[in-house]
C-alpha cells in the first residue's frame, strides 16, 4: 500500500526534497502567470508593478493586484 503523502514524516521529507506531495518528484516554478480578467501575463524574469524581477509569483504578496484591471492575485492562472 503507498503511503499517505500527508503524514506528518511524509510532509517533512516530501518538503526537504522540494517535491509535490501527490507527484513525487520536483516542483518547478511557473515562470508566467495569466490574469483570468484581462490577459495581462506576470512573468517572473521581468517582474511587475511594484515587483522586483526575479519574484516568483508564489511569493508575490497575497494582496497583489493586476497592474491593467485591478483583478486579485487569486485571479491568475498558469499561462500556456
């Protein structure tokens, strides 16, 4: 039987190894976010309105807002 990946020991390794706990393997940074609203594109390489380049979107703070429509950060899907 597979372990649950959200044992407590689990959690921990999982976390040390920088993995997805459903996946197991690397979690990669997605490099450009897609506002739902307006289309605008985060890209982390570039940064954004009072965002540094380099900032992963995940660190973005939580009360970012688009830059073009004022949409959420919740608002912002993986760009394809």
């Amino acid at each position: 039987m597979r372990e649950n990946p959200f044992t407590s020991s689990r959690a921990s390794e999982v976390q040390r190894r920088g993995l997805s706990p459903i996946h197991d393997r690397k979690c990669e940074t997605v490099k450009e976010m897609m506002c739902t609203i307006c289309g605008h594109i985060y890209d982390h390489e570039k940064g954004d309105a009072g965002i540094d380049p380099g900032i992963p979107f995940e660190s973005v703070p939580a009360d970012w807002i688009c830059p073009i429509c004022g949409a959420a950060k919740v608002r912002f899907v993986p760009a394809r």
